[in-house]
C-alpha cells in the first residue's frame, strides 16, 4: 500500500510542488503548489462551516445528491478513467471498470442509506427508548494511490450521507485524480465545501488531525502509515478507521477443480497489476494436486504480458513507481536466497515503465518474505500443504488477517473452517472482493474498523441513546 512518500520539491520561488508522472513512459504529467499552513487552516474552517449546514439537509435531500454523484461519475467515466491510468498504470478496462464502481456505491447508498440511519427503538422500562446516528462532523480521509476513486468513494458516499463533510489527502501520484473527484463532488451539486482535496504533504497529516474541528479519520495505506496516524489519532482521542495491509491466503483444497480454481488464482494475483491489499498473495495448495496446479498457474500467468495501459487489450499495467517495483523485485530476490524456487518471471524488464513479469514462487515456507510479507506486485507464493487443519494453521501464521478464500467441491466440508480462519472476511470459491452490502475491513496488522454495508456508515456517526421516561 501507499508508503506515504511525497514526490514534492522546491520550485525558484520557494513554493513545495507536489509532481505527478506518467506511470508508463515517465514523462511530467503536472506540478501542484502545495497548501500553505494558513490555506490549510482556512479549509479546514470552511468545511467547519459546512459541516453545520451539511447536517441540516434532509435525508432525502442527501438521497438525490448521491444519485446525482452517481450520475457525474458515469458522465465522466472516460476522462477520469484515462486520468487514473495516466497517474497510476491501472489498465484502462480496469479502470473503467472502478469508476462503475463507485456510482454502483453512490446508487447502493442513496438507496439503502436512509434505512441505515433510521432510529432504533428498543424496548426498556422508559417510555421510549431509542438510538440515533448522529453525524461527528469533518472527517480527515489519507487515501492511498492503487485505487484512486474506489478508496475515496467507499469512505466518502457513505460519511457524507451520514451527515459529515470530508477533508480528503490523496497520495501525491494521483493528485490529478484527487482534483477530479472534487469536481465531481461539486458538479453534482454537493454543498460547497462539503468535500475538499487537500493538497499536503505527509508531514502535514498530523497538524490537520490536531485541529479541534476534524472529528475523525480515516486512513487505507501501509502499516507504517496506519501506525503513524493512529498514534496522533490516538493522542487527541479521535476516532481512526484503518485499512491496512494484506497477504490474503488462497486455499486450494484436494478436490478443487485444477484448471478452473488455476484461473481465478491468476485473475486474484493480477488484479490492479498485483497491486492490491486483497489480492491473494499465498496460494495454499494441498500437495495432492500440488504439482499440476502449480503448473497451470504458471501456465494461466504467461498468458498476461505487460503493455500499454492506455489499450484496452492490456490485462497487466506498470507498477505505480519505480521505488515500489524495486522493493518487489528485492523482495523476491531475497525469497530466492531463502529457498523458495523461481518457476516464472523474476527479472525487470528494460524499458521506461515500472514493469514487473508475472512471476510465480514455489515451495515457499513460513520464514521467507514471500511468506512473512506483503508482495504488492504480481508475484505469487505458493506453498504445499498435507491436511485441511495445516491449511488453516499457514493461512492464520501470518500477522495480517484482511481476506482469505477457500477452494473445494464440497462447499460443506469447509463450514467448521471458517470460523477458524483470522480473516475479515472469507469467499469460498470466489475470489476476495469489495462488496457495498458486505462490511470490508480486517483484523490484526490489516487494521481495524469497518467501511461499506451498514456498518461503514455508521462507523463515522454518534451512536447516541436516547431514554424518555
């Protein structure tokens, strides 16, 4: 996930810039003045004030704006879709694709949101008792680059429905997608001031928590960032939702169909170039069909071949940077040294682009890094197992715990697993995926809290009681 580094410098004037790339050929995208302390301030004052005018609008008021978000959204499907591939490399299909998504999101909410946030009677001895979700008010949102409009959305529709106004800190490679999504905001007619992009560095995330306005915040990145923004959450008492890392375990078990459940091990592996925190990383496969499954992943991989992200032929895009694809391939390389075996890829390409091959690890084993870390690339770790029980005891000897996906013909068989897997959530025969009507979140260092569903919107609210007697 994001690292939080900054691709800022200092212009002539002494201005800090912060710089976009083309992910594929390299080339200047554009520069952005980064806000000052004082313009910094007077955002955060400004979505202040709308907060108070924010919660007084109606829920059915709210209702329509969302659809109308979700109406903007599919307008301006293709200039943001090739915004986002320019920015971060996500294959142009793909990344259509996210666009959908997020008005499926607005629609989802608009339509359900209302229910979510009616009060709750509950009997007791007073004559009336009840619950309310009131809004908390602005929400500080540090959004990652890999799925630049998906993120922000799936905080943003259902935080602003719920009565709150948003202050958004996008990472810095995908400032031009984070300008748009402002756009988007107040071209479907959104309050103003309702949703701002900040334009900050890193550096700058702990002063706008410090402010007494910002309620909450929300943050999908990396462990070191979750860590770092959790500790100044924590030490002005404000509410933190965190969507961290992942190294999902995709468990094969004896009686899975090879050639099919090969596929969609591909497909989970690849999604967004490999970079994503619920792909599936670690590929447990029962050394019964060890071998062959191998094989035919090895087999459905070759097929994917780098190219241009902007064709919508291409399946597998660059890495979003340099520095990342670097950390991969070291990350592999050292694997390698550790004893796991190299059956495919492995070797960075020339050219421009961050490009990293499908690469496929075998005989992996807890203590390696392909085991032990997140590999944000499509590389896959693929690890023998002998019985069910050894399945469930690799996939949880691992300190993340987002998702995790279990393959069999007999989806009985695995009903006593489930509950055994430490997983925010787990799909048998499915691959791990965002859903809005499924909370999404994780356990140990995949972080805490919940997004979409019920759940996700009232994780930003007061959950008030009321007693009348």
């Amino acid at each position: 996930m994001e690292n939080l580094i900054d691709t800022c410098r200092e212009n002539s004037m002494s201005h800090k810039l912060i710089t976009t790339l083309n992910a594929h050929t390299r080339d200047l995208l554009a520069e952005y003045e980064v806000l000052t302390g004082e313009q910094i301030r007077q955002r955060i004052d400004r979505a202040q004030a709308a907060f108070i005018g924010w919660k007084s609008v109606g829920i059915e008021q709210r209702t329509e704006l969302l659809r109308s978000l979700a109406g903007q959204l599919r307008e301006s499907k293709e200039e943001n879709s090739r915004l986002m591939t320019l920015e971060m490399g996500k294959p142009i299909a793909q990344a259509e694709s996210e666009i959908e998504k997020c008005a499926v999101l607005c629609d989802f909410y608009a339509e359900q949101g209302p229910r979510f946030l009616q009060p709750e009677f509950v009997p007791t001895d007073a004559t009336r008792s009840y619950i309310r979700y009131d809004p908390l008010g602005v929400i500080l949102a540090v959004m990652p680059w890999n799925f630049p409009f998906w993120q922000v959305f799936r905080f943003a529709a259902p935080a602003l429905m719920a009565g709150n106004t948003a202050l958004l800190k996008h990472a810095s490679n995908v400032t031009g997608c984070s300008l748009a999504i402002q756009r988007i905001f107040t071209d479907a007619g959104v309050m103003e001031d309702a949703f701002q992009s900040l334009l900050i560095g890193s550096k700058q995330v702990p002063d706008v928590l410090a402010r007494r306005e910002v309620r909450a915040v929300t943050l999908t990145g990396s462990e070191s960032a979750g860590r770092s923004v959790a500790a100044n959450a924590g030490q002005h008492l404000k509410k933190c939702v965190l969507e961290l890392g992942g190294s999902d375990p995709f468990i094969v078990l004896e009686d899975a169909d090879i050639l099919s459940t090969a596929e969609a091990a591909v497909a989970a592996r690849t999604m967004n170039s490999g970079q994503s925190c619920i792909a599936a990383k670690r590929f447990l496969v029962h050394e019964r069909i060890y071998n062959e499954f191998v094989e035919a992943m090895i087999e459905g991989m070759e097929k994917l071949t780098p190219g241009d992200p902007l064709l919508e032929s291409t399946q597998l895009g660059p890495q979003a940077r340099r520095d990342l694809r670097d950390e991969l391939h070291k990350q592999v390389q050292q694997s390698i040294r550790q004893g796991s075996e190299l059956r495919l890829g492995g070797r960075i390409p020339d050219g421009a682009g961050a490009f990293y091959p499908c690469s496929v690890l075998s005989n992996v084993t807890p203590g390696m890094v392909a085991f032990d870390e997140e590999l944000f690339g499509p590389v896959a770790a693929v690890t023998p197992f002998d019985t069910a029980e050894r399945a469930i005891h690799l996939a949880n000897q691992s300190r993340f715990g987002l998702g995790a996906s279990i393959w069999t013909a007999d989806v009985d068989r695995v009903s006593d697993l489930l509950p055994q897997l430490e997983s925010g959530s787990v799909f048998v025969n499915e691959v791990t995926k965002s859903d809005p009507r499924m909370p999404f979140g994780g356990v140990k260092d995949s972080g805490y809290g919940r997004e979409l569903s019920a759940f996700g919107i009232r994780e930003f609210t007061n959950i008030k009681s009321i007693w009348v007697k």
